[in-house]
C-alpha cells in the first residue's frame, strides 16, 4: 500500500503568509512520519486549479526549516481553518465548494446559535446548556437579568474571546456592572452604570442579529478570577470517539473569559475540581458525566453535519457539580494540555488526528469482499 498523504488546509492569518499555528503543523508532520503518514500544509492560495497542483509547505525535519514544493493533491484534507473576515476567508468558501468531493477528516459546523438550537432539541442535552437567546434588542437582556444576576453577551462567530460582553446585576441596588473584551481581545475597562443606560452603552456594540444572550453561569473563584474547563474528544484510529483529556482554565484578572490568548492560565483538572468541588465523589462523578456528555455531543453533531474528527467542549461546573456546555470548537487549539505540563498527553491530542487518518485510508483501500 503506498504512503497516505494528509494535507493540513489552513489560512495565512496576513498578506505576509503568516500562519497561526505552524509550530503544531511541524509537530504533526514530524509525527506523521513516524507513523507512515505523509503531511503538508497549504492554504487555499497555493492551489493552482489549472495545474491540479498545491504550492505546498513541507518542514524538513534533518534540516530544520520549511521549504515550498509543488504537490499533487492528498489524499485526505484536515480543514483547521478558522473564520476570518477577510478575501482569504473567501477563498476557503471558493475552495471548499470547488473540492467538497475529496475525503475530509472533518466539515464545518454551523455559528454557535445553530448549534444551541440543535443541541437544545434533544433533552439529553438541554439541561446541559446555558439559556440562550439570539439577541433582538436590549430587552433580550432585560429580561434575562430577571432571571439571573449574570448575562454574557457573545458575538455568533465569535472565536478566542473577542467581542464578549458580561453585565452583572448589583444586588440590593438599580446598577449593573459591565466587563469584557472588545474584538482585539483588550479587556475593555470595568464600568459600574444606572439600569436605565444599559441600552445606551450596550448601542456601540452593533449586535443584532450577531450576538447570543447567554445566561451566566456562576464560576467566579474567591478571587475573582472566572473558571472553565477544556475538554478535547477526538477519534481513535478505528473511528471511535473518546475522551483525549480535560483541563481547567482560570481568566487573567478582569478578564470575563478564561481564554489562554487572553491571558487565562491551564491547571490540571483534578487541581482545578479540588479547589472548586470538596466531595471526592462528587468529583469522580463530575468526571465520568463530563466524559460522556462530550463524546455523545461530538456523535450527535457529526451525524447532524458530517465528517468530524475532534471536538473541544468548553465547559462550566457549579458548586453542586451540575456541568454546563458554553460552547463547542471544532478547530481546537492543545496549548491547554502543554500548559499544565503534561507533554504525553500534549502529544496524544497532536497525534491523534494522524492516526485517525491513517485508519480511515486503510478502510478507504481494504480490498472489496466480492
């Protein structure tokens, strides 16, 4: 059988070709290799559709440097692309519509409002989810507020924290407090406002139609400090789902969002449930729902949308050890698991798509049963 070959699809984050996460991409060609799999990376502009060619990106690992070489196209796509505003966005629309017919490892899912709606309909799901609302008008969180002393306000497309707005009710008083990060991801300056300007400061965000109302879900720690978890499910070499690991994040001071670019930090889970949860049982159980409930959300989703390969769910637990899911990313960064120190399972989350794809070509070339 002759060597897989497994294209990385991303985009150049500027008009110099920079590319986010080329340290990983090297990772995961050194470890392709090991594993008998052959992996470039490459971007929609490096296709040429007269010659049927890529331009592709291959890391000479001997040499240490990366280098450009023309490529006939792989036989597997692992789309890591994330949205961007941007005409390399629309490339990767062109180009996906152009090549939708090849063999990927995993499809777009939809904004998160569409994945809320579809999730909420199945109830093994639905008292796993936040109350969500698309965002009409400022009574949208009015009414929220009278439900809860926390709203989040996120962007549908949002990514990395950007855009996210929380607005806290002071109890016993008429004001709300407003945190949060603009779409640059700098944490915006923390303001203490009367009730009846919260539709005034809110008007500068231009969020119809494009913003969830989200219930907040109480994870501050004693000081301060927000906290969620990490949970990274991705398929085996059979194809099966399962956990990869689960990690905490703890938000950067001020910060509404615990997200590693915004200046959050990961801590081991056990570490992060210990300070949280007192009651080891109520831990261990937390544990074995949150594994469950992540591999049954990533089945669910890839029969609703087609091919998946790995899922991160981010995750909030209350004290009562009640496990929310605040959102799903199918284009997870691993840096979580790099951060807590824990190299092995760092390179299982990088290794694991690898190894997915090198079983899926063996049963795309299994002899037919005639």
């Amino acid at each position: 059988m002759p060597v897989p070959v497994l294209g990385i699809l991303t985009l150049y984050l500027n008009d110099h070709k920079a590319l986010e996460e080329k340290p990983v991409y090297q990772k995961m060609i050194i470890e392709g290799r090991k594993i008998g799999l052959d992996v470039f990376v490459f971007t929609p502009m490096d296709v040429s559709d007269s010659k049927q060619k890529i331009h592709a990106l291959e890391y000479d690992a001997k040499k240490g440097a990366w280098k450009r070489r023309w490529r006939s196209f792989p036989d597997m796509i692992y789309d890591r692309c994330r949205i961007q505003k941007s005409s390399r966005f629309e490339q990767l629309l062109q180009f996906r519509r152009r090549y939708g017919h090849m063999q990927f490892l995993n499809r777009p899912l939809r904004n998160k409002w569409t994945i809320y709606e579809v999730l909420s309909r199945r109830p093994e799901f639905k008292n796993h989810l936040p109350e969500t609302h698309l965002f009409h008008g400022f009574s949208d969180v009015h009414h929220m507020l009278k439900k809860t002393p926390i709203v989040y306000l996120k962007p549908i497309n949002g990514t990395g924290g950007r855009g996210i707005l929380r607005v806290e009710r002071i109890k016993g008083t008429p004001h709300y407090y407003i945190q949060g990060r603009n779409q640059q991801r700098k944490i915006i300056t923390p303001q203490k406002i009367h009730a009846s300007r919260l539709g005034a400061v809110l008007s500068g965000w231009s969020m119809k139609n494009r913003y969830l109302v989200q219930e907040g879900i109480a994870v501050d720690l004693p000081d301060g400090r927000v906290h969620d978890y990490r949970m990274l499910v991705q398929k085996n070499r059979e194809g099966a789902w399962e956990l990869t690991g689960i990690a905490g994040r703890v938000g950067a001071r001020r910060s509404v969002t615990s997200n590693l670019h915004g200046g959050g930090h990961a801590i081991s889970f056990n570490d992060m449930m210990e300070r949280w949860i007192d009651d080891e049982e109520k831990r261990r159980k937390v544990q074995r729902r949150a594994e469950r409930l992540g591999v049954e959300v990533a089945s669910f989703l890839e029969k609703q949308y087609g091919a998946l390969c790995e899922l991160a769910l981010d995750l909030a637990i209350n004290k009562k050890g009640e496990i929310y899911l605040l959102e799903v990313n199918p284009k997870p960064a691993r840096e979580v698991f790099s951060q807590i120190g824990d190299a092995e399972l760092y390179r299982k989350a990088i290794v694991k798509p690898l190894e997915y794809a090198v079983g899926l070509y063996e049963k795309m070339h299994e002899p037919s049963q005639e």
